[in-house]
C-alpha cells in the first residue's frame, strides 16, 4: 500500500494542532517529545512543499517576462 504524502494545508492544520496541544502545557514528557517530533517532520515537510511551488514559479517564469502582482485575484497564490 503506497503512502499518500499530505498537502501543505493538512500539513500545516496538523503542525497547528500540534503547537496549541504543547502551548496547553497538558502533555507529560513523552507525549510532549513526540508530538515535538511530528511537528518537526510536518515543518520539514512544509518546507519542502513550499520549495516545490517556489520552484514551479520560477520556471514559469524563467522566460523573463513580469507578471504584474494584483492582489485578489482569487487564483489562490
């Protein structure tokens, strides 16, 4: 069965979920450490997320032409 790898937004709701249950201060040690562990994978794999699309932007624009920044546009960039 292949691993289905999480999208940056589920992800990041983890990796959110994760800071407010340590923010609570509730867990005992080892819950708290791997919870910490998780949270650390889930940055690492934002970050490289992240890295993707910034890449992906920057071969599409790799022809040198500038694309005006409009704010709203509601492409979801």
């Amino acid at each position: 069965m292949a691993v289905k790898k999480q999208s940056f937004e589920d992800s990041m709701e983890r990796l959110e979920a994760i800071v407010a249950q340590l923010e609570k201060g509730e867990c005992g040690l080892d819950q708290s450490l791997k919870l910490f562990e998780e949270g650390a994978r889930l940055a690492g794999t934002c970050e490289e997320l992240l890295d993707q699309a910034e890449q992906k932007v920057s071969l599409l624009l790799a022809d040198d032409k500038e694309i005006p920044f409009t704010e709203g546009t509601g492409d979801g960039l």
